[in-house]
C-alpha cells in the first residue's frame, strides 16, 4: 500500500533560496554573494568548489522535463550547477528539494517517518539573477516534475562532471505527488 505525501509548491524565492543554503543543500550563484575584497587595480578570484577528478571533466547540458512524477528523484556524488534559463511561457516546473542528505532521507524512509515538512517543492522561477542560478549540493536528492497540463515542456541548464551519475531514490511505499 502507497502513502503517498502530497507536496505544496511553493514560490522560488530569495529567502526560499536563502533556507536551502542555510542548511548546506545549495550554494547561491547571485550578486553579491561571492564578491572578493579587489583593492583599486587588482583582480581577485577564488574557487566556490572543485569538481572531484575521478568523475571526469566538466559538461553544460540542457535538460527538457515533460514528466508530471518525480520519476528521477535522486541524488549525485558530486554538484551541479542549476542554471534556469528559460521560457516562462511553458508547462510550469517544479524543483522539488529533500530538506537534508541523502542518508537521512534514507533512514527516514526505512523508519516510516518520512513527511510534507522533508522537503520543498519550488516551482521554477526563470531568468532571475536572484533565485535562477545555484549550485545543488552533492548527495542532495532533488528531482523535477512538470505540471499535468497541455503545452511546450520547460528546459534548462546543468553544469556537473562528465563522468556523474544519479543515484534514484529508493522511495519504498512512499510516492511523492503535487497539490
């Protein structure tokens, strides 16, 4: 017998993008967020974070979603950069978040303890240097869904390894719907 936990989207917002890296699931790619000390005719840089080695270079892939599951709910053993460039003109998308890693979510599942409040469900804002470009964190388990609606299937951009896998969610009796 399923349970299934129904899932609440809510608006892809600074603070909601805020939430998700006080807890250490994202780094936010936004202004103003990663600005280096430059004194007057100087260039600064600095690493956010470094890809492992042993999962090959570095790819930009585009990523069209026409499914309303979560299907590809999972996680990967290194980051990803989301960027949301797109229409806003297609089937709405929602990026739904697990609000911790990988091994919690796991033992909440086999615990029977899984709930709403163990993740969020964002639904995609597009084009806005505030909220459209992050950096989703290894072992972080995420996956997107469209709405069940007629229309043009939404897409975007990934930036991860080459060599990267995903690792699906293994949700047992649990499903994962939208309201």
């Amino acid at each position: 017998m399923s349970k299934t936990i129904r899932l609440k989207p809510v608006e892809m917002t600074p603070d909601a993008m805020q939430m998700l890296e006080d807890k250490g699931l994202i780094i936010r790619l936004c202004p103003n967020h990663h600005e280096l000390p430059a004194t007057e005719g100087e260039t600064l840089d600095k690493s956010i974070y470094e890809s492992d080695p042993a999962l090959g270079g570095h790819k930009l892939i585009t990523v069209t979603v026409n499914r309303p599951t979560l299907a590809a709910f999972g996680t990967h053993p290194d980051n990803e950069e989301f960027l949301l460039i797109g229409e806003p003109d297609t089937k709405p998308l929602c990026l739904v978040v697990a609000l911790c890693f990988r091994n919690d979510l796991v033992r909440k599942i086999k615990a029977g303890e899984l709930s709403a409040d163990d993740f969020v469900c964002l639904r995609v804002r597009y084009n806005d240097a505030e909220v459209s470009f992050f950096t989703m964190l290894k072992d972080v388990p995420h996956g997107e869904a469209t709405a069940d609606v007629p229309g043009r299937p939404p897409s975007f951009y990934v930036t991860e390894p080459t060599d990267m896998g995903i690792d699906l969610t293994d949700f047992r009796e649990y499903e994962l719907a939208g309201d």
